[in-house]
C-alpha cells in the first residue's frame, strides 16, 4: 500500500513541477507574443491578429477539453445503475 501512496505522490509532484515549467514558458511565449502588438516596430492588421488570438484561443479549448475529458469521466457502478429489469 505505501508503494501506491508513493507512486501518487511521486505522480502529483510530477505533475506540479512539470505545470509550473510549462505554464510560465508558456506565460512568457504570450508576453513575447504581446511585444508584437508595438507599432513602432511591427506592422499589422486586424486579420493577421484575429486569426492569431483565433489559433490561441482554440489551443487553450483544447487544452480544457483534455483535462475536462480526464476529470469527468463517468465510472460505472453495477449498484448505482438506473437500470432496472
């Protein structure tokens, strides 16, 4: 039993450390993202932004959609079951 307890916490601890890693690089790629945003240096229009902040936007969807697959997905229950014969 304590194997399992270390493999979960060994597992959760993973998962911190790697969260926090990517989700700053990926802090830091949007702020370097927002630096395009200066027209003194850059040029651009209202289409090339939309479709930038569209593939951004549909990236963190799916983003949500995998852990929201992973966190609610149904178990079964034989004794929970609405199905009566």
């Amino acid at each position: 039993m304590t194997a399992t307890i270390t493999t979960i916490n060994e597992k959760h601890e993973a998962f911190q450390r790697l969260a926090d890693s990517r989700t700053n690089r990926v802090l830091k790629q949007l702020k370097l993202i927002s630096n395009l945003s200066n027209r003194s240096t850059y040029d651009y229009n209202e289409h090339e932004v939309a479709a930038m902040l569209e593939a951004i936007e549909m990236g963190v969807i799916a983003l949500r959609a995998s852990f929201a697959r992973k966190l609610n997905t149904p178990m079964f229950s034989v004794a929970n079951s609405k199905v009566r014969v």
